[in-house]
C-alpha cells in the first residue's frame, strides 16, 4: 500500500481533535471573577483562586495535547514520504 494511503488510512480510524479550548475556559474564568467580586465571603475567594489555577493548569495542557499531536502528524507525514 503507498505510504500516502496508510496516512489516510490511519486518519479515519483517528479520534476527533477537539477544538481549542481557550474560549470555553476564559468563559468560566470570568464567570469565577464576577462571583468573586459580588461574594463577601473571603473563603469563597480563595476557593475561586484555586479553581482559577487548575483551570489555568488545564488550558496549558490542553495546549500540550494539541502541540504533541500536531508533532507526530508532522513526524508521520514526514517519515512517511521518505524511502
């Protein structure tokens, strides 16, 4: 089988990649900042800084995955096209 058609091959049987993430987690970020600033509570503020730096965490793995991915596609591709 040509090497161009393994690629393809491999594409259909390939797990959607999600789209980027950034737009979701700023969202809750700036939901956690309006309850924030309307709670009096200074427990609920520490306990919004801490799932603001998990969510902080998950945005810098998120891209990771996709910079890892985008990677060995390149890496496959390119040992792909060499004899």
């Amino acid at each position: 089988m040509p090497r161009k058609n393994i690629i393809d091959e491999l594409k259909k049987g390939a797990p959607e990649i999600p789209t980027n993430t950034c737009a979701y987690i700023d969202f809750v970020l700036e939901i956690l900042k309006e309850i924030k600033e309307e709670s009096p509570s200074h427990q609920i503020g520490e306990k919004i800084d801490l799932i603001e730096s998990h969510m902080e965490y998950l945005r810098y793995a998120n891209q990771s995955l996709r910079d890892g991915g985008e990677y060995w596609y390149r890496e496959c591709v390119t040992q792909s096209s060499k004899k």
